[in-house]
C-alpha cells in the first residue's frame, strides 16, 4: 500500500463515518441528462493546482478522499509554488483549475499583472482565516496595534516593507484595505513586495520584512516560531469575507462544462464534510499537515483551523468568524458584489485608472448557474440575490449598489 492509500485509508476511518456520508453515485449522475446532453464528464482526468496553505483543505479532501471519483473524477491535486506561476499554469493549460485568489481570477480577466485571458471563478472555497503579522521587532519597539502602527511610519526615517502574496490578489487587498482604515497609504507610506506564502516566515526571521498578510497556517507558523504576532485577523477586516475560489479558464468551462459542474459538486461535499464537526476538522488538519500538502506542524494548523485563536501577545480567543468551507453553500456561491468588490480596490489603489463595468465583468468572470445547478443537485438553498451586504472595519457598507462611487469614497486611495 502506497502512502497515498495508507493516509486516505486512515482518514476514511476516522472521518467518514462520523459525517454519515454516502460514497455512491450520486442521483443526478443516475438520472436524466442535462439539457446539454449527457451530464457525464466530458473529461475525467484533472490536475487541480495548489498553494501550501490550510484553505486548500477541499481540494486535497476532494482529491483524496473519494469525493472526485464519486463524480467520475479522478483529481490529481499538485503542489505549486507562487500564486504566478498558478496563473500560468492555468493560462497554458497545464492545470485545469486551481485553488486561486479570487482577486488574481478578476486581475487576469482585465490582463492586470499578466497576460489578459478570459476566466472563470465556479465556486468560493472558504471565507475568512487570513491575517496581518507584525515582526518581533515592532513588538519590541512599542507597536501592538494599528494606531501605533500609523504613529510609528509617521516618525520613521525609512520606510517600512510589507510582504502580500500577489499584486491583485487577496492579501494584498486586506493588507492595504487594514492600513488604509489606520490612515496609512500603502503606495506612499510604506513599501510593499511580493512573497510566496511558504516563505513568509522565513522572510520575516532574516529581516525582509516589518510585517505580512497571507494566509494560515503562516501566521500561527510566525508565532509558533516566535517571529512575529497576528495584529488583525481578515475576518476583523471583513467578516464572512469570500477568499480562496475555484478557479480555471472560461475556455475550460465552456469546453467541459459538465466535468466542471461535477468538479464543483465534488468539492462543495469535500467542504460540507470538513465543515460536518470537530472530528472531521481535525482529520481534516491532520491530512493536509504532510508534506505532500502544506508540510506544517498539526498543531499550528489546528488551532486557528478549530477557530481557537490566540495573538502572540498573551490574548487568545474562540473565534466567531473562523475559516468555513461550506456552511451549507453560503460560504460557496459565488456572488457577483464580491467579485465586483475586488474591482472596486483595484480602482482605489491606482491599478485600474478608470472604471471598468463592474456588473459586467462580474457576471462573465462568476459562474452563478454552473453553480446553482451543481448546489441545487446536493440540495444545497441558493441565494436569491447575487448581491450581499456586509460592513468592513472602517464601517463603510458594501453593497454592490455603487461600485464606482464607492470605490471614490475612500479618502486613501492612490
């Protein structure tokens, strides 16, 4: 037995049993066609890419647990090592889809730090569990908080450098949407740099560094390793916000269009089963903690994957707005606002320097009926509007109501 086998064959024993769910094939799969003919995969086969990082735990479930070949897939999930080179793979094809930052999907689709190319976001992997680190140094010089933070930049001689993971990406959003709410102007007052996850910590331990946003297990990683402390969670920047998506090309969709409706099924039951209880979560950390996977301590992935947090500076907590994966598909639906929000920061933040049309580019990029059909097939409620309402930490409301005069509102911008 390989060890492949050998750890799916543990985790079935522990896991699978405790959610009660059922491996056969599922009734749409045994039943009438779609209106497009067959609903069997036109291709079977798929390499699905991944960063090393705790929210890709759906697509190595996925993968490895059975849930791919419940829907006639096999998934081969395959380890990357930067979020560009996700995007490539994706653009030549040598991946089918991808466990991706939703804001790369949209920077792609506008030819935005790299080549433009048509893409499509089919499902929300998780919401929350990203967070902003600040070194052992800062620490030591007074800085605990965001307030003195922005004291802090004001009287330094040089400028200090912060790491996101991918210029359209999401912790580059949260990162600059977090200093921006502390009267801290990310293109001016400090430096920023791009840093795959797995080299955070590392990065921050030799001084590359005065703080970062990526996400977990790398921020637990820099306390665990006591380089740095957690200053804000993303989910205190935006709670239940949407991160990780499944991403691929438009090309693929509308070639494969059931592999990709049967791909989504597979991994909103992998995300329905982690989310099922505690056990399940734990198995869960215990499967991607190898080195075929995230290649971090269990316990480092554990705690903030339980929603037990604690910040590296004595406070800890239960948290209310941890990272989910299904929560019975609310997590999953890809809503129009979110995408176009992403859009809206790219006007601020100078990297788009006119207003695209943002309900337009929406609705091409997230695939909402490929969805509701895959949700509707495992009995999963679809939201009845693609837009949803939510406050962020400054308190301004996001809607999707006015994405162009919300994207002006904001007295730091570029």
């Amino acid at each position: 037995m390989n060890e492949r086998d050998s750890t799916r064959r543990t985790f079935l024993k522990q896991s699978i049993a405790v959610a009660g769910l059922s491996l056969a094939a599922p009734a749409f799969l045994r039943s009438a066609a779609w209106a497009a003919g067959s609903d069997a995969p036109e291709k079977t086969d798929l390499r699905i890419g991944f960063i090393p990082l705790t929210d890709c735990a759906s697509v190595v479930v996925a993968a490895t647990q059975g849930f791919g070949s419940k829907y006639g897939l096999n998934i081969t999930p395959s380890k990357e090592a930067s979020w560009a080179g996700v995007r490539d793979k994706l653009n030549t094809g040598e991946l089918d889809a991808a466990h991706v930052l939703y804001g790369m999907m949209y920077g792609a689709q506008l030819g935005l730090a790299g080549p433009q190319r048509d893409m499509a976001v089919l499902m929300g992997l998780n919401q929350n569990g990203q967070g902003i680190t600040l070194s052992r140094q800062l620490r030591e010089a007074g800085v605990t908080t965001g307030e003195q933070l922005a004291a802090h930049v004001k009287q330094s001689a040089n400028p200090l450098t912060f790491a996101q993971t991918f210029p359209t990406g999401t912790h580059a959003m949260w990162l600059y949407y977090w200093l921006g709410a502390h009267g801290i102007n990310p293109m001016s007052d400090v430096k920023t740099i791009v840093v795959p996850p797995p080299q955070m910590v590392a990065n921050m331990r030799v001084g590359n560094m005065d703080g970062f946003c990526v996400g977990e297990p790398w921020g637990a990683r820099a306390i665990f390793d006591k380089v740095g402390f957690t200053v804000a969670t993303s989910q205190q920047i935006w709670p239940d916000h949407p991160e990780k998506v499944l991403g691929t090309t438009r090309a693929f969709v509308e070639q494969y269009p059931n592999t990709a409706r049967a791909l989504v099924m597979a991994l909103l039951e992998a995300g329905r089963f982690i989310d099922a209880n505690e056990e399940n979560r734990r198995s869960t950390a215990r499967l991607i903690a190898g080195k075929a996977y995230v290649n971090a301590p269990v316990q480092v992935i554990e705690q903030r994957f339980l929603g037990n947090y604690e910040d590296g500076l004595g406070n800890s907590w239960q948290d209310p707005h941890s990272m989910q994966f299904c929560r019975d598909g609310s997590v999953n639906f890809p809503y129009l606002s979110d995408g176009m929000w992403f859009l809206t920061q790219f006007r601020r933040w100078g990297l788009l320097t006119e207003d695209p049309d943002y309900a337009a580019v929406a609705a091409a990029v997230n695939q909402t009926r490929l969805f509701s059909e895959a949700a509707g097939a495992l009995g999963l409620a679809v939201p009845a509007s693609p837009l949803r309402s939510s406050t962020l930490i400054d308190g301004t409301v996001w809607n999707g109501s006015d994405p162009a005069g919300y994207a002006r509102s904001f007295a730091i911008k570029a």
